[in-house]
C-alpha cells in the first residue's frame, strides 16, 4: 500500500465543503481506528499476546536474523536460529500494523490542519458580523436623529399654525364696518401688517423646514440605494429643479407694496388678510400632512431595514454557530 496525500486550498472552498470535508475525515479517522483495532485482535488471537508485545517482538526477531544471516553467510554450516521460530502471519500482520499507523498519524494531521483552517474561517465570520452590527447601529442612531429633528420642527409649526389661528379668531371678532374711528383703522392696520410679518416668518420656518426634512430624505435614500450613475445623477437633479419652479411660482408672497393703505376701506383690508391666511393655513396643513405621510414611509423604510439587518445578523449567528458546532465535533 502507498499512502496518497490530496492537497486542497481550504480558502477557496465554501462553509458547506468545509463541513462534507470534516465530515468525510471524521469517518476516515473512525474507519481506520476499526481497522486498527481488529488487526490489533487478529494479532493478539494469532500471537496469544498484545499488539505492542508482538511488534516489538517482530522487530527484535528482524535484527536477530539479519545478523545471523549475516553470520550464516561466513558460516556454510551455521544454521538460523529464528528461520522457524515466528510464523508469517506474525510478520504480515506487523507490517500492516505499521502500514495502519503511519496513515492515522498522516491523516491526524491533515485534520489538526484543517480544524486550524475552520478556527480561522470562525474568526474571519465573527468579525464580519461585528463589523455590521456596528455599521447598522452608527445608521440607526444617525437616522433616529434626524427623526427627531424633523418631528420637533413639526410640532413647532404646528404650534405657530395654532398661534395664527388665534390671532384671526381676535381679528374675527372685532366687527368691521366703514364707519369705524380712524383708531380703529390703525389697529386693524397694525394688526395686518403684523399677520403678515407672521405668514412671512412662518413661511420661512416652513422651507426651512421642508429643506432638512428633503435633505434627510436625501441622506436616507443615499444609504439605502446603490450609487447612481452620472446620467441618473443628471436626471434626478433636472427633475428636481423642474419640481421646485412650480412650488416656487406657487408661493405666497411675503409682503405686497401698498400705495396708500388709509385709502383702502378696512372690510377690503380684512377680507384680503382673511384670505391670504386661510390659503396659507391650508398649504401649511397640506405640506405638514405631506410630511407626515414622509416620515411614515421613512420609519417604514427603516423598519423594513433594521428587519433585514436582523434577518442577516441572524444568519451569520447561525452559520457562527454551525461552524462552532462543526469545529467540536471535529475537535
């Protein structure tokens, strides 16, 4: 027999060979360790003593008769003293002993290599599931921040929607008529001026606004689509700027120059400013309801994110936990 060694390169096999190899290894070594044990029982029924006493017997007996081979070569009419004194079965059986031991020791090794090659195919996995937990947590807490951000901006327009609700249930109850004083006049002018310096600074408050919560969209969408290419890039930007002069051109302006406002009778004044503020009320509540439904589809998103994060953590777990498993029992 001629022992046959099979080089393989275990890196570039995937987990599921490493395992059919270990396997396979496992039920060489078992297999051989039969063999060994029922030639081991073969020479001790054959010999009447163990397997350790007859090999170390045979090998004695080896060096006898060489040596008296070599005398019996000076001596014609020596005769050998061992020629007759151990049957061949003795021998035969020895040798494959021998043989038996030396492939257990070859394929001992082998398997100490390989469980070596699983214990850093478990280090190189650990790490990368490492690696990813702690990229999803530092995603989650960037994305948790920046809905934060957004709900306190919301909430702070929705308090200044309900200030300016206010300030037209007091213009609404004061009574407008031609025949007001000229102090009544004045106030009903202050009071426009100031509505308006309120829709001005409101309407700021909510572009600003509307700017973070698309820059978070943005940030978000850039996380979770693969990168796009400059043609895509182009187009995405040209679509933009084609959404953006609409909700431009239909801005309410801020202010409007007025010529004289003693010549413009106070119900016309009221009137106009009751208008302006319903219409922006309705942008502010459609835009707010808009970016509610945004940041639902946001934590949908992260949802459905985090879910598949889990499901890939879970499955490096389980492949962590196989090879463990696998590398015990091979140990």
């Amino acid at each position: 027999m001629s022992s046959r060694t099979h080089i393989v390169d275990l890196g570039m096999m995937s987990r599921e060979q490493l395992i059919e190899v270990a396997k396979k290894q496992a039920n060489q070594i078992r297999e051989k360790n039969t063999r060994i044990s029922a030639m081991e029982t073969f020479i001790e029924g054959v010999t009447g003593t163990s397997a350790e006493e007859s090999l170390q017997r045979t090998s004695s007996a080896y060096a006898a008769a060489s040596t008296n081979s070599s005398f019996a070569s000076d001596c014609p009419h020596a005769r050998h003293p061992l020629s007759h004194s151990q049957p061949n079965n003795d021998s035969n059986a020895s040798a494959q002993l021998t043989e038996l031991r030396q492939l257990l020791e070859e394929e001992q090794v082998q398997h100490t290599l390989r469980i070596s090659a699983l214990e850093t195919q478990l280090h190189e996995r650990q790490t990368a599931y490492e690696a990813l937990q702690t990229q999803v947590d530092g995603w989650k807490a960037k994305v948790m921040t920046a809905m934060t951000a957004d709900r306190e901006r919301i909430q702070q327009l929705e308090g200044q929607l309900a200030t300016t609700d206010a300030l037209e249930g007091v213009e609404a109850a004061a009574p407008p008529g031609s025949t007001a004083p000229k102090q009544d006049d004045e106030e009903a002018e202050s009071t426009r001026l100031e509505l308006q310096s309120q829709v001005a600074f409101l309407t700021a408050e909510l572009q600003a606004t509307r700017t973070a919560l698309q820059q978070a969209t943005d940030q978000l969408q850039r996380r979770l689509s693969p990168p796009m290419t400059p043609r895509e890039a182009s187009g995405n930007t040209a679509e933009a700027a084609l959404a953006a002069e609409p909700a431009k051109a239909s801005s309410p302006p801020v202010s409007q120059a007025i010529i004289d406002p003693t010549q413009i009778p106070p119900e016309v004044l009221n009137a106009a400013v009751h208008d302006r503020l319903e219409t922006w009320k309705e942008r502010a509540k459609a835009t707010l309801m808009r970016e509610a439904r945004h940041i639902e589809e946001l934590e949908a998103q992260l949802a459905a994110t985090q879910q598949e994060r889990d499901s890939e953590a879970e499955a490096l777990r389980a492949d962590v936990a196989r090879l463990e498993a696998q590398l015990a029992a091979a140990q």
